[in-house]
C-alpha cells in the first residue's frame, strides 16, 4: 500500500485511510480527506515540501510528512 508522499505528480488515487493523531485526523477530514475520496498531486515544491493536492475541485498544500501519514490505493 502506498502513501500519498510516495504517489507520483498528476496520478490520481483514491484514500483508504488516514492514520496519526486524532486532531490531525479529524482536520484532514474535515478538509474532505474522506477515505473513497479521489485525490491527486498537482505540485510539488522546488525542496519537495510542500505538496499540493486536488481534492474534491478545489486545492490544497499539506507537508510531506502529513502526506506520510494518508495511505492510498491506485
């Protein structure tokens, strides 16, 4: 199983699970993270942190090692 830090630009996968702290979690979700959700990165940074992620239409940037913690299935 992969992490959201290790998938590629512009392929899209969807979420199985978001592990970590309960705070972070329930922020991730809250940000529509849900698992089944279709995600992709658009844009890495030039030093690789951070990422930015489309989801649900819109988009978001979250660091590399909050990436680490969203596994994800192709």
């Amino acid at each position: 199983m992969l992490t959201l830090a290790e998938v590629e630009r512009h392929a899209k996968v969807a979420i199985v699970a978001v592990d970590g702290e309960r705070g972070f979690r329930r922020r991730l979700l809250e940000l529509g993270l849900c698992p089944g959700t279709a995600v992709a990165i658009t844009n890495i940074a030039p030093l690789g942190d951070p990422l930015e992620i489309e989801v649900r239409g819109g988009r978001l940037s979250i660091r590399k090692d909050e990436a680490a913690q969203i596994r994800v299935r192709r």
